[in-house]
C-alpha cells in the first residue's frame, strides 16, 4: 500500500529474534507475560502522566487489559487502554533496542536454554517474545493526547523488516495481534490462556479481562489489585515470586524479600526483594537500580539513588509513599523530608534482613555475599549512621581456613583470637593468591594467629573506614607499623633475641641503610619473618604498601 514505509529492523534485534526462537521455545506462553507486563507498565505510565499533569479527572476511564483469542483467523489479541505510542515512539521502541549495552548483550547469551531465559527477560526486550509463536505481528497503537486519526499500525513477521502506517483507534492505547504460526492451534483455547495469565500474571495491578468460554460477557482473570497492599497473610511465596519476575524480568527466585507497612511520622509500605544472582550490568556506570516508587499506588519513577544507598544497588522492588504529592517530581524527591526518612529507615530494614538471614540461614546469606559482598562493602564508607550494621555483614578470606570463599566475620575472628592477643589482623594483597603466599603471614603462623586477607579492591576502603575498635579490637594490617606483639613469655625471650640480633647484625643494616638511601625510611631486624629473608613494610601512618600499588595501578609483583 502506498502509504505503509518499510524500515529495516536494527541488526541486533533481528539478532535477537534469531536467538530468542531457541532459547525461548521450551517457554514459549511467556510470550503472554511479556505482552501482559508492557499493558500494564503502559497504564501506569498513562495513569501517572494524568497526575503528574494533574488531569486526573480527565478522561477517566477504568484501566483494562484484554486477552481474547480468534480460532478461525488463528490469532491472539492482547489490547489494552494505556499510555500508547506516537509514530516516534513506535520507530524508537519497536524495532530497535534502544538500551545500552546491546552487544554485551548479545554475547552473553550462550545457547543455555535457562540461562538465555534470564538474560533476555533482564534485558527487557520482551516484546520480542511474540515471534517465538507468532508467524506475523500487528500492533496498533494511538498516544493519549493525540487525534484518533494518529493512530499508527506496525506489522511484522520478525524476519529483518516491518512497515509502518496510519491506523485509526477510537481510544488511547495499544492492541496487539498475534497470528500464529503452524502447530501452534493449543493456544487458541480459553482454558489454556487463562491458565497462561493466571500462572504468571495473577499479581497486575490492573484487571485482566477474558471473555467467557460462552462468549457472553467478560470477567477478570487475575486477583487485579496491588500486590503489596495486599496483608502478608492472603500472599504466597509464588505471588512474590512472580511480581518479582514482572518487574525484574529475573526468571530465577529471589533469595529473599521483605513485605513491611511503615507507620509513624511517615506512612509507607515496601515490598523489596534481593535476587539471588548479580545483574550482568551491575558494574556497569549507568548501572540502573530497580527500586520503583509509587505515591499512593500511582507508580512515579525509577529509583536513581534517591531510595536507597548506593551500597544497597542489588536491592529491587517496590516503595509506595502515602505522603508525598502525586505530581512529586526529581526535585521534589531530592528536598523532601518522607523521602529522606523512607531513605534511612529502607536501608536499615534491608541491613536487618540481611542481619537475620546471616544468622538464620547462613548458606543463604553465603550466596548473598558471593553475589552482593562486594557492592555492601562499600557501605563502610559510604554509610556512617549503619556502619556497625554493616560491620557485621562483613564476610572475609582468613588464614583460619585458607579457602577462597569469604566466609569469616569479625565475630568468628574474635572468637578464635590468641590469649593475649587485642588486635584484629589483616593482609591486604592484591589477590587471595599473593596474600596466602605473603611473607609477612610468617610470624602469625607460627604463633597459629589467624590473619583476615583482603583481596579486593573494595578491602582498602573497607579498612580505611573501619577506624574505631570492634567489639574493643583494633585492626592492624601486619604488613604495617610495629612487628606484632602477642604479649606471651616467648615474646619477651624473642625481643630478647632481636635485640641481640639487631647488635650482630648492625654493619648489615647499615650497608642497607645506605644502599636504599631516600627509598626506604630504615632497616631493622624483625621476628615477623621465619623463612623469609626480607620483606617491605610501611610506617604506621602511611598508606598501606598495597593501596599505593593499585592507586597506581600497578599491582604487587
Ligand atoms: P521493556 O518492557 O523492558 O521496555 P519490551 O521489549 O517489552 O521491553 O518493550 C519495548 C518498549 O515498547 C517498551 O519499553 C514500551 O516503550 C513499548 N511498548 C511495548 N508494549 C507497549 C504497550 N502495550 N503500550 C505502550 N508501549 C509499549
Ligand atoms: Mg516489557
């Protein structure tokens, strides 16, 4: 037709539609869940750009999803009343990948049925999906606040191209149009869809409304109300886990969640989940943290920092305030007092979580730190207020069981102290290799005192923010300042014996002395050692050796 323009798909996303066919055919009716999970972002982003332009009133129709099906034309048609999309918006969200990171992407996905699953449920390329059963596709779509006559019809058959036109639709929002491909007629059947949408969509907010198998009048199929407004009591481990899912496109099970109803000063409520395996993107600067906000239901926006600490980025889920202004903006979010205390008392709940999961499920918690310890660590920076909280999060690598798995806490550390023994000692190295390889282990192995290796980048600031006593411990680095001092009777025999030894060896020192003249602040003879001939330490106020090397970005030899 003369008037339908023909675009190319962006080559990632034809990409894409090849890989996902396989990767998603074992899960093929998740293709319902995706669709269904754009409807309802739709409407609530139409619901929040009427309150935010305070036209709440306007226009006031009752928010639907439908899902019907056609058995003579072979189709399934998902609509519902939502935000929609302009011509622009079509071009920009259908058809390309407009998210950063695309190739990374793209590589990661292995051929790992599972593990592709994840990876593009977290990718948020769901609308995709719809070619894993569907030969062709017809959405069309009109923007609320724009004429009906700009409506806009996008067709495809997934295979590298689709065409835009005009399309008329008597009201605001999205009908989407699956026609099947063969072999697949088991979907055009009430009984199956229903079962599909309650599976996995029982927790949308919004009425997903059915057809009756006699054709006579519609009904909702799923429950239809906010999630986590809902008491604890009515939920079960699967409506978590599948509101996670919808907002997280995680197809894993979360490690953990916490459901809680705030009252006081500020009324709230939060349902947060931490998942159980890193994003991919975590690291990533534009890493984007996954906490929404809602006002009074009304979904707002995206966390970008505002909701919880930096350190506490794994955590996702949901704050709904009762206190804030349904046209609340950036600004006002970054000024406001209930935002501020929602911030303070979040972090806390999600530390007390943890706090309990630590203690009542360790193996849990071990995959929580596996996953996640290096991000919390950053708290014994970054968060003063909680930093004794966070101490007792802190898992590390210790002589004590010289397995790479960060397992020891302070608690376990001080328990095993040496009599006599005051201080909480560290290595920091630049790998758990070279830290167990270290001379300066030497001495304490002697004595049989267990000394916590630090490996990782993070370790540095941890220590550096760790400056008051634990549990009436200090820590010292034994790469650091004075040679340990154990306070036992063999200490004052060994001080003994460097006394004679730094006398005997005086002309050696002094050799060295001069030989390192300006590179080194003095030479001495030491017991930290048993095997080793030398080893490098730094005076006590001095940034520790290892810091400087990664600040320079050199790395131990
Ligand atoms: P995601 O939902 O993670 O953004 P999708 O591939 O599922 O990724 O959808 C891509 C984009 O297409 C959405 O972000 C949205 O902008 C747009 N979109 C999809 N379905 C609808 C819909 N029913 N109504 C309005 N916009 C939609
Ligand atoms: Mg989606």
């Amino acid at each position: 037709k003369a008037d339908q323009e023909r675009f190319g798909f962006q080559a990632e996303v034809t990409q894409l539609l090849n890989l996902m066919a396989n990767s998603l055919y074992s899960n093929k009716e998740i293709f319902l869940r995706e669709l269904i999970s754009n409807a309802s972002d739709a409407i609530d982003r139409l619901r929040f750009e009427r309150f935010s332009q305070q036209r709440a009133e306007e226009n006031a129709e009752k928010p639907w999803i439908r899902v019907g099906y056609d058995k003579d034309a072979k189709t399934i048609i998902v609509a519902d009343n939502g935000i929609g999309m302009s011509r622009d918006e079509v071009v920009k969200n259908i058809g390309t990948i407009a998210k950063s990171g695309t190739k990374e992407f793209l590589k990661g996905l292995s051929g790992d049925e599972r593990a592709d699953a994840n990876l593009i449920g977290e990718f948020g390329v769901g609308f995709y999906s719809a070619f894993v059963v569907a030969e062709r596709v017809v959405l069309t779509t009109r923007r609320a606040g724009l004429p009906a006559e700009e409506a806009v019809r996008w067709e495809s058959d997934g295979a590298g191209e689709f065409t835009l036109g005009p399309a008329e639709r008597a009201e605001p929002g999205t009908t989407i149009v699956l026609h099947l491909r063969e072999g697949e007629d088991d979907l055009l059947n009430g009984f199956r869809l229903r079962s599909i949408v309650q599976r996995y969509s029982d927790h949308i907010g919004v009425p997903i409304l059915m057809p009756s198998d006699d054709g006579e009048g519609e009904s909702a199929v799923n429950e239809a109300s906010a999630l986590w407004r809902r008491p604890k009591s009515e939920l079960t481990e699967k409506d978590y886990h599948d509101y996670y899912r919808h907002i997280t496109g995680d197809f894993s099970e979360p490690l953990i969640h916490l459901h809680a109803k705030v009252e006081g000063r500020y009324d709230y409520t939060l349902l947060l989940f931490v998942p159980s395996h890193a994003p991919y993107d975590l690291w990533a600067r534009e890493f984007r943290r996954k906490v929404r906000l809602h006002v009074q239901r009304v979904f707002i926006m995206e966390d970008d920092g505002q909701l919880l600490p930096d350190y506490l980025r794994f955590v996702t889920g949901i704050i709904d305030s009762s206190d804030l202004p349904l046209n609340v903006s950036r600004e006002i979010l970054q000024s406001s007092l209930a935002v501020e205390h929602i911030r303070a008392s979040a972090a806390k709940k999600v530390l007390k979580l943890l706090k309990d999961l630590a203690d009542k499920e360790p193996e849990k918690y071990a995959v929580f730190w596996k996953e996640f310890g290096t991000v919390l660590k950053e708290g014994v920076a970054e968060d003063y207020s909680n930093r004794e909280e966070i101490t007792e999060l802190l898992r590390f690598t210790s002589t004590h069981s010289s397995t790479e798995n960060a397992d020891v806490s302070f608690r376990d550390y001080i328990g095993r102290m040496k009599e006599g023994q005051d201080k909480i000692y560290y290595l920091l190295a630049p790998s758990f290799a070279a830290a167990t390889a270290s001379p300066h282990l030497e001495a304490f192995r002697e004595k049989g005192v267990e000394v916590l290796l630090l490996s990782e980048a993070v370790d540095n600031w941890v220590v550096g923010g760790l400056v008051q006593e634990i549990d009436g411990h200090r820590l010292q680095s034994v790469a650091q300042g004075a040679p340990p001092d154990f306070g036992d009777s063999e200490d004052e025999d060994g001080k003994k014996a460097i006394e004679e030894a730094t006398e005997a060896h005086a002309d050696l020192t002094a050799k060295l002395k001069e030989l390192l003249d300006g590179k080194a602040w003095d030479v001495r003879v030491t017991n930290r050692l048993t095997t080793s001939p030398a080893c490098i330490i730094a005076a006590e106020p001095d940034t520790d050796f290892n810091l400087v090397q990664r600040l320079r970005g050199t790395g131990l030899p």
